[in-house]
C-alpha cells in the first residue's frame, strides 16, 4: 500500500498541476478473494470514464479490511456481509457503514446420491459447517426446508441442541468448512461453502436445495456490501461507485465469474426491503 501511495505521489509531483490527473478523483477500495478482484476492476474501468480513479487492492485476510477502512489505509471495501460489520463495530467500537449491497451467495445443500431433500434416508447424514454463525445458518436453512423445527434460542445462535423436533432422524456432522468436500461420499448431503465447491465436481447449479436466492427469501443482513466510514456514508463519489457497480453490465460479469455461485443481489434487496415495508403498513 506505502508504494502505491508513493507511486501516486510521485506521479502527481512529475506531471504537475497543468495536467488533468488532477481532475480525477482516487478512490481506494480493499476486496478479498480473486473472482470479487476481477469484478471490481471491471468497475474500474467504467469509474476511470467518470474521472474516478477506483484503486482496487486484493487482500487475503479478512482480519485487514475494516482495520484499514477505519484508519483511513482505504477509502472503502467490499468483502463482508452486515453481520460481521456489526460484529466487527461492535468489538471495535468502529463507526462503518454500508452504503451499497453487491452479490448474495444462497446457502446450497449438495448431494452425490439424492437428488431432492424429499428422497433422504431415516437417520440421514447431513454435514454442515462447524463455525457457529454458519452452523447456526446451515440448521436455519433446514428448518425452512421443513426437515426440522428450533426452539426458541432467544439471541442465541441455534445448534444441534436447540433441534426439537427431527422426524427423519437426521444427524448432524459439523465439520470444518474447508473439509466438507472430502466427506461428501461418506455423508448424504452437505452443505458446501462457494468457496471450496472447486474440491468438488459439483457446480452451483447441482445444488439438490438453495436458499437465499429470491426476495422471499434472502436475508439481507448476509448480502455482501460496500462499507465506507459513518463521516462518508453521503460522499458523492463512493455513491457513484455504488451505482456504476449496480448495474446490468456488472451482474452479467458477477455471473460469469462466479459461474453463478454469487448472484447479483441489490434489486434482490430493494425488492425484499419495499415488500418488508409494506407488510409492516
């Protein structure tokens, strides 16, 4: 990042205030993981046509993103979900804010041997993801499935204990999200993090169950945004970016780099939150 800004120095400094550089405005925006890097520098380059310099830095730790938002190392980023923003302003009594919503990855049940959730076994083997907030998810999105009910868990998030009612016997094998791949022969179904789908021959589109997907039901608070600090949540230009990321362009190339396993999700969004406020009228 220090050769970056010192290169940006150095070239404002050689090609002088008679040059149009200064008319553009720079913009620099952390990312994590290689698909949401080539999305973003797609939007780069539209930025650059509106006099927008947009910096696109990769990082590979999620520990980095907000600690170099709040800082002031970055402008903006784009790589978590309201969930762990508030956690993370929580623990760190930080002020960041998201101004924008960009890609939805629906929970997604795979199977190598059923083709429906209908067709599972008495005593079905069903891995899920071993961190709590995922755990909690993964045993969320079976309970609207309809294979099993929670009990009231108040703040708490739910797990196999908080099961009150499993007809089908299922049982819950909670594995590391890394590993779930490996067990797949050896389990009935599994829930299988985007993310790891590569260790698998599976493509988002075998999944046997997705939820998340439509505005009945995605949960907002788990759709990937764009967060600024609290003092920029009305900065003109970081708003512009948000609206040059949401558009049509961008969600056919969000689509084709993912291979749908992230779906566009701000119309998603807008469609949930008007139906939201109209329930509540």
């Amino acid at each position: 990042m220090k050769k970056i800004l010192t290169s940006l120095l150095l070239s404002a400094l050689l090609l002088g205030p008679s040059t149009t550089a200064f008319a553009q405005e720079q913009v620099s925006l952390g990312v994590v993981g290689d698909d949401y890097e080539q999305v973003w520098l797609y939007v780069a380059e539209k930025a650059a046509e509106e006099e927008i310099e947009l910096d696109v830095i990769l990082l590979t730790d999620f520990n980095i993103p907000n600690i170099s938002l709040a800082d002031g190392t970055l402008d903006l980023n784009a790589f978590q979900h309201d969930v762990f923003l508030e956690n993370w302003n929580k623990e760190n009594d930080g002020d960041l804010v998201t101004i924008g919503y960009t890609v939805a990855v629906p929970t997604r049940i795979y199977s190598e041997k059923y083709d429906s959730l209908d067709d599972l076994p008495d005593g079905a083997k069903i891995a899920v993801n071993n961190a709590p907030t995922s755990l909690s998810y993964n045993l969320q999105t079976l309970e609207k499935a309809g294979l099993i009910s929670l009990g009231d868990t108040g703040e708490l998030l739910p797990t196999p204990d908080d099961v009150v009612d499993n007809p089908k016997n299922i049982e819950f094998i909670e594995v590391d999200a890394a590993n779930i791949p490996a067990i797949v022969p050896d389990v009935d179904a599994a829930f299988i993090d985007n993310s790891f789908l590569g260790a698998t021959n599976f493509q988002p589109s075998d999944a046997i169950y997705v939820f998340g997907d439509t505005a009945e039901t995605i949960n907002i608070a788990r759709v990937n945004n764009i967060a600024a600090r609290a003092e920029d949540a009305d900065n003109e230009t970081y708003l512009k970016i948000v609206e040059l990321y949401q558009q049509e362009d961008v969600a056919e190339v969000i689509k084709d780099v993912t291979n749908g396993g992230s779906i566009p999700a701000w119309d998603i969004v807008r469609e949930a939150q008007e139906k939201a406020a109209e329930d509540a009228e």
